[in-house]
C-alpha cells in the first residue's frame, strides 16, 4: 500500500529495504500468505482436505516455511524440490509428487521420506514406480493424472486438461489404467488427479471437469477404496 508518495509491504517502507538489499529485490507479506491460506482452509473445512502449495510457483524458503508452519503440504515435481521442503521444515508425508520424468532415484527418496502420494501421468510410470517400491519393500501410494479433455479456456500455452496436450491418461483409457495397476503387488491406489490448467478466471471450466470426472471416480472408489 501507499501512505503519501512511499510504497509499504505491511508495516515496512520498501526504499528502506531497496536501500538495504539493493535491487531487484524480491518482498513477500507473510500476513497476505497467512491470510489467503486461512481463507482457503475455512472455505474447504466442511471436506476432508490438504492444501499443497505448488512449489514452482515460489521455492522461497520463507514462503514455504510460512505455509508449513499452518499446517500446508507442497505439491514437488522433483527430488530436489522434495529437499528444499523439508529444508524448509514441510512434512514429506503432506506432499504430492508430480510432473513427467521422475527418476528411479527420485522415487526411492519421495519413498523412504514417506511421501503421501505420487501423482502419475502414464503407465510405464506406474510399472517403475511400482518396480522402485518392491526394491525398497515398501508400497507406494499412487493417484492417476485423467486428461478430462475438457479446455480451461486460458492461454493455449498452459491449458493442459484437452487431448491436445497430451498431459495425463486420456478419460476413456483411465478404467483401464487402473485395472491394470491394481495388480501391482507394491501400488496403493490412493486417489485420481485431474489439471487443466493454470490461471483460470472462471470456474466453468472447474465446474465442467468435475461434472464429467465425477462418475468415474465413483467408479473406481467403488472398485479400489480410493480415499
């Protein structure tokens, strides 16, 4: 905000911090964090939830630090984002693993810190990750990524919920994605994951996805106990 003609991030003048740390300079309000995160948090309270950040959009220590001291959990898409959480002092069990490319020695770290889930965009993915797990003698716990093919209506670079995009399992394939991995000894099938995109200005797009994803995540708690 501005008090007279001087720029102040909460209650400090940011020409005293441009003087002290020079610039460009980076200024983060830990109450607007707090504050967002709370009214988040009140707005899910009737569902049974966990809030991951998405650790691309900011891996500042602070910032993470923040949102781990109110109980949030961070959504990573490598090892090394796993390392900066818990340097930061998020819990690994309240973290999401997700993105293309995941190494087997990524996945053996996401595995011995306990990760809550692994979100997983195809098959040979599951059939590592389930070989990782059996080498480890642990079960990994897994939800996957269905393209609804459903378009957010943003930027074409980061729409990433229409076939096009070639993100996730197509919608049609999914039942049998999830057939073939409850016969892997080592994969816990936790849940489904679904993106369509970032910066989405309305909700008729969200509104869409869930209203055709819906039944069949039904279907599959039905079938595999999803949480």
């Amino acid at each position: 905000r501005y008090v007279g003609n001087k720029l102040f991030c909460e209650r400090v003048s940011i020409e005293s911090l441009a003087r002290k740390f020079g610039t460009p300079l980076y200024v983060y309000s830990q109450h607007t964090l707090e504050d967002h995160f709370r009214k988040l948090e009140r707005a899910l309270a009737p569902l049974e939830h966990l809030i991951c950040f998405a650790m691309k959009a900011n891996s500042n220590a602070a910032v993470m630090r923040t949102l781990a001291n109110l109980g949030g959990g961070f959504d990573v898409v490598s090892g090394g984002e796993l390392e900066r959480v818990i340097a930061a002092g998020g819990d690994p069990r309240r973290c999401v693993f997700a993105g293309v490319g995941k190494t087997a020695e990524e996945i053996a770290f996401a595995l011995r810190r306990g990760i809550y889930c692994f979100n997983v965009e195809s098959e040979p993915e599951l059939a590592r990750i389930n070989r990782v797990a059996a080498g480890l003698k642990k079960i990994a716990p897994v939800a996957v990524r269905v393209n609804p093919n459903v378009d957010a209506g943003t930027h074409a670079k980061i729409t990433t919920g229409t076939y096009e995009n070639k993100f996730g399992i197509a919608f049609e394939q999914v039942e049998g994605v999830y057939a073939r991995a409850s016969k892997l000894k080592n994969l816990r099938l936790r849940g489904v994951q679904m993106h369509i995109g970032s910066q989405i200005t309305a909700t008729s797009p969200f509104e869409q996805a869930v209203r055709k994803v819906l039944p069949l995540v039904r279907r599959l708690k039905e079938k595999y106990a999803l949480e």
